[in-house]
C-alpha cells in the first residue's frame, strides 16, 4: 500500500494513458469488439442530435402530392362522377401506373393553377399508351417540370431513364431529367447524405477525367430551375443534411387534385398552388419508395427530395469533425481527466468536476450542431474522459480505503476500536460531542490483585509477556461487548459503554455486565494455562457502576484524552477496589444492577459509602448468568443469605445469625456468609447504638 501511495501520479497516469488508448485503438481498428464501441456509438449521438437539435425550416411553398393508398383505391364515387372526370376514368381502368395521360392532365391543372414547378419522384421508363399525351405535356412546361431517372447499383450502375418517347436521349443530360438515387451509409443503411452531383466515371468507380460527363439529381434539377442553381453544392461528394422536422412534407392525397369537391374545399379551387413547387410521388406504403434515415424508418422518398432542397437553399449541411482534430481532442479529455484526479484529491470534487464537464461537453455538442452544424465528436471524448476518470477514482477510493484501513488498525494499537470507527466514520459529529456533554454511560474499572508484590519478584521480560497476554484477552472482551477501552493504568483497565454510540441506557449496562462476565471466564482460562505452564496465576477485582457522566475531551493543549469524568466514574473506580475487602471478584452498583437484573443473578454484598460520597449505596455481584447454568442448590440457598442479610440490616442480629449459619452449613468457605455470621454474633452481645444503618463507611481509596 505503501508502494501505491508513493507512485500514486504514475499510476493515475497509466490508468488515463491505458484507456486514452484503448479508444484510440478503436479507432484505427474500428472492427475490434468492444474497443469500436465509442466510435459506433457516436453515430447514435449524432442521430440523437439530429431529432433534438434545430431543424432546417421547411419552405412554405413546398407541396407534396402523395399516390397514397387513397388514390390507388379511390373513395366510392357515383358513375356519374367517374363518366365526367377523365382523370379519374384513367385511375379506374387499370391499376398502378396508370395511363400517363392522368400526368399530363395533372400538369395542366397545376400549372394552370400558378404552380411554379411540378417534380416527379416516378420512373417512366417502360412504354405506356399515355406517353404522347405526357410528352407534349413535358415539352410544353419544360422549364417547370422535372422527372425521375435511377442508376441500378446492384447492376453495374445501368440508369433507368424516362423512355425515348417521352424525352429523346441522352436523357440524363436533360435539365428536366434528374436521378432520384440516395446513397445509405454502409454501416447502418440509413440515409444521412445527400449527393447533389455524380459523374458517369464515377459511377464506374473509375478516376476522374477531363471527358467525363455530369449527371444531377432530382433535387439539383428543381433547385436550378426555381432560381436557386449557386445553392447546389458544386462537387461530387455527399453532403450530410440537416433534416426538417418529421411531419414538414405531409403528403395530399393526389385523387383530390381531379376530385371538384376537394378542388374547391382544399385548394380554393386552385388558388393554393400559386407560386408552389409541388413534387408528386408514391407515399403508400404498398409502393415501397420509402427510406431509412435518423428521423424514422419510414421517410417517404419524395420527402426526402423536399429535405435535400430544403437543406441546400437553407445552406444546412453538417459537417464532422476533422480526424485529427477528434484524436486530439480524446487525448486532451484523458489528460483533464488525469490532471484533475491528480490535483484536485477529493473524490466528491473529482467526481463532481468529471460530471459538469460531461454535461458542458455535451451542451457545447448542441451548441456546435444547432449553431454551426459542426457534430462535434463526442462519445469518443466523452468515453476517454468517464472511463479514465471513474477508474481513477476507483483507484483513488481502494487507496483511501487502504489508507484508512492501515490508520484504524495503527490507532486500534492505542484506542479502542468503536471509538476508531466513529472518529473515522463520523468524524464531525464525534468531534463536537468531544466539546463537552452529559450522557449517561456505564463504566468498568478492572485491576490485577497483588500484582505489585508479584512484580516485584517476577522476571521482568515474562512478566510483561504475562500482563499483556491479559490485557490482550481482556480488551478483546470489551471490544467485542461494545464497549470503548478508555485507558490502561498499569495493569489497570477503564472501559465504557455509552459514551462513543449508546444502544440505550439498558443495552449498555448489559454489554457491561456481559464483558465482565466474559472477563472472568478469560482470566479463568488463561490462569489454567499460566499454571499448566508452571507460572503464577493471576487475580482480578472489578468495578461497575452506571449513571450520567461529562463526556469530551480533557487534557492540556499539548495532549488531549477522550474521556469520561464524574462521580459515576470515581464510584466505578472505589467499587473495584472494595472487590479486596470482600472477598468477590466483581462489585457492582445498584442503579447497574437493576438495568441488568433480567440476565444475570445477582448477590447482595453490602451497602457502602466511599470516600467522597454522602449518600451510601448497595453493592451486588453476579453470580452467573441466568440463561448459562448455574447450581440449583446455590440459588435455593441464596434466597437464605438475602434473607439473612435483610435480617442484620433491620437489627435482628440473633434470626440473622440462625440464617448465616444455616446457608454455611451447605457452603463452609463463603467469604461473606462469614463476614456476615461474626459481626451478626458481635452486635447480638454488644448491639450498634440508634444510629447505626448498616452502611460501611470507607474513609480511603
């Protein structure tokens, strides 16, 4: 860990130089998996700008005249109707295509309506008995009227031209001749450009030449013919559109046009069409002249056209960044990512930069596209930027953490483990609970008997290996009790429950009691071993006392202690020390004693008052734990002790005396059975004065 700390920057770097690679990679590799994901992606980004971002507004006098599934089938009309519309007799006699007669009577109407061009997204290649009809039709409205040819990709580009009788060839050379060809993206299939302008060469896949003929699309032909020729982008290559909105070129029925009712309802009887470029094409669904591009699936291929000169007068072409430029930039986005990792060292900061500058990036994307129509490369960027910096920050979290663990167990040496964990975890609201406050805690005051005369004597190296495999086990119990190991004093421990996190007044004064339980099974254990081993055993006196406390931090300015102050802790402590005079190994106080009642059996012991204190309290011990097993016969008889005791203390010496005797008949070498019995017998032939109340008064520590 500490190897990490010290090679942080060179580590952060090869992390952010690891993944600036990868898309890089990804780059020039683009058919590797996973690592052409971000350039892949672009394209959906790019898309996804192209259905929220500003659109190319729609032309007012655009109208688009749709064959839809209406006009193949026509609305039920009357004979009558029919034998008075030639239009709709055309319709009606055979299905689509139909005579071009119906073409050119719809020239003529539209025109004579003041429409200023008619486009027509529709091959007329095959012979048709119309085609005299749509021919004069064409000639006479040539420089108005614009018809579709198409090149056969999948037959080596052959062009499918309207035939010779409706324009004489070359007919692609025709300025009223334009191919209706859209180009896919090969990735995708979906349209994103539009190419104004193809040479024969090519189409042939053949290099340039000074010979080589020009061919224009359907919507460069319209574009020159209504004034707006210097529009056309003049070379060859395809140009990326922005698109109009979805619904822009909603198409109308076309029957409608031949329809009187609709004629006068719809159109004003003509008036509509004034001044309109009007393109006539499929936009049923049965026809199939529909395309694929970022706006939807379906867009109608007449529509389209519309788009392409919507883009063109409106000068609304995107343009992608440059390949060096977008290189560039994925490397700068790694190394803001590094630098900021690097120098800025909060994580929360780290990663709340990351997030604005993700979310700067992306608006100065939609900025650069609705302004300009620069696609500003993005997900690339974007990815170095997310990927270097969220696994920098994964690097820099395992290090926090190591770090923080290396500091809690180098502080778990010194200070006890839940106060460790509060101070790390909780650091604000520990450090101003440390100014002072009043809780109520239990405190366990715990020391080695005779342990000074045995110093005195032991050697001191096995000595010390002794103490501290006690205060090892011992501090292991408070620890896993809950409890905060407030100081060593020599061989003496401090430890309280309340203080760091309280589970409430009961549950602390229980974890105590459990401790101290558990602590004398250690010692118990552990004096087993040291005898085994040849060594002297150990004994041990405990203190408990619980109540309300001043808990912060008390020391000079050069050294301060976290600790507990109060006479509940002076209590705890005088409690220890009378476990010697008792002949018991845990003393406990009254207020402690009935907090933990339900869990343990207890003893009375006395009632006492210390050094320091006016009022006297009782003092208890356990005898065990009430869910562990503990001797019957020892409880049964236990009840004669109390009650003897209760006995001594109203003054009847002689019944208390006849109670004492009888529980030591069953138990000979009970310390305070015995205390009890003399002094019984002491005040039954010299009896206290009035005064006396059974309390103990202790003058001394």
């Amino acid at each position: 860990m500490h190897w990490l700390g010290r090679h942080r920057v060179l580590i952060l770097s090869f992390i952010c130089i690891f993944w600036t690679g990868l898309i890089f990679v990804g780059h020039f590799f683009p058919d590797t998996p996973f690592l052409s994901a971000p350039w892949r992606g672009e394209q959906s980004f790019e898309d996804l700008l192209r259905r929220e971002g500003r659109k190319t507004p729609a032309p007012h006098d655009f109208v688009f005249l749709g064959i839809d599934q209406s006009t193949l089938q026509l609305p039920p009309l009357t004979g009558e109707e029919i034998a008075n519309n030639r239009a709709f007799q055309l319709i009606t006699e055979h299905p689509f295509p139909w005579s071009r007669q119906i073409w050119a009577l719809l020239l003529d109407r539209l025109f004579g309506a003041g429409a200023r061009l008619v486009m027509f997204d529709i091959l007329f290649n095959p012979p048709n008995d119309g085609d005299p009809a749509f021919h004069a039709a064409l000639d006479r409205y040539r420089d108005k009227v614009v018809v579709g040819a198409n090149f056969d990709m999948e037959n080596a580009a052959q062009a499918v031209t309207p035939n010779n009788t409706l324009i004489p060839p070359p007919q692609l050379l025709d300025d009223r001749v334009g191919f209706v060809n859209f180009w896919p993206d090969p990735i995708d299939g979906k349209i994103r450009a539009v190419t104004y302008r193809v040479t024969d060469r090519e189409l042939a896949d053949l290099p340039p030449h000074p010979s080589e003929e020009i061919y224009e699309s359907l919507s460069a032909r319209a574009l020159a013919k209504i004034g707006h020729a210097n529009d056309v982008p003049p070379d060859f290559h395809g140009h990326m559109i922005r698109f109009t909105a979805l619904d822009a070129f909603e198409p109308r029925a076309l029957y409608e046009i031949f329809d009187p009712k609709f004629w006068h309802a719809n159109y004003a009887d003509g008036a509509f069409f004034k001044d309109k470029i009007v393109m006539v094409g499929p936009s049923a669904q049965v026809l199939h002249d529909f395309f694929d591009t970022p706006m939807s699936p379906t867009t109608f291929g007449p529509a389209l056209h519309l788009q392409a000169m919507a883009a063109a007068m409106s000068h609304d072409f995107l343009k992608p960044t440059a390949p060096n430029i977008g290189l560039a930039l994925v490397g700068a986005a790694g190394l803001l990512a590094c630098s900021l990792i690097v120098f800025l060292r909060k994580p929360l900061l780290c990663l709340g930069a990351v997030v604005a500058i993700t979310a700067a990036y992306l608006g100065a994307a939609r900025l650069f596209y609705d302004r300009t129509g620069l696609l500003l490369l993005t997900v690339p960027v974007l990815s170095a930027l997310l990927l270097s910096g969220s696994f920098s920050l994964g690097f820099e979290y395992v290090l926090e953490r190591l770090e923080k663990l290396r500091t809690r167990r180098t502080l778990e040496r010194y200070v006890s483990k839940n106060l460790v964990k509060e101070v790390l975890d909780n650091p604000d609201s520990y450090y101003s609970s440390l100014r002072g406050v009043r809780v109520p805690v239990t405190i366990l005051f715990s020391d080695l008997v005779g342990f000074t005369t045995l110093s005195e004597k032991a050697d001191p190296e096995a000595l010390v290996a002794q103490l501290n495999e006690y205060l090892t086990r011992m501090t292991s119990v408070v620890f896993s009790n809950g409890g905060t190991l407030d100081k060593f004093i020599g061989d003496a421990i401090m430890a309280v429950w309340g203080n760091v996190r309280s589970l409430g007044t009961a549950q602390d004064a229980k974890n105590c009691v459990r401790a101290a339980l558990g602590m004398r099974r250690e010692l118990r254990q552990l004096n087993q071993k040291w005898r085994e081993q040849g060594r002297m055993g150990l004994g041990m006196g405990i203190g408990i006392n619980q109540g309300e406390v001043i808990v912060g931090n008390i020391g000079s300015h050069e050294r301060m202690d976290p600790t507990v102050i109060g006479d509940a802790v002076n209590l705890a402590s005088r409690l220890e020390g009378l476990t010697r005079i008792y002949g018991v190994d845990i003393l406990v106080g009254a207020s402690a004693a009935e907090l933990a009642r339900d869990e343990v059996h207890l003893r009375s012991v006395a009632r006492v008052q210390v050094k320091g204190k006016i009022k006297p309290v009782d003092v208890f011990t356990f005898v065990g734990v009430r869910n562990e097993e503990v001797d019957p016969e020892f409880l049964k008889w236990l009840d004669t002790y109390e009650e003897g005791l209760e006995k001594f203390r109203t003054r009847d010496f002689t019944e208390a005396k006849i109670l004492f005797s009888r529980f030591l008949e069953f138990y000979p070498d009970d310390l305070l059975a015995k205390m009890y019995l003399d002094r019984a017998l002491k005040y039954e032939q010299a009896p206290p004065d009035e005064a006396w109340d059974a309390v103990e008064v202790f003058k001394s520590k």
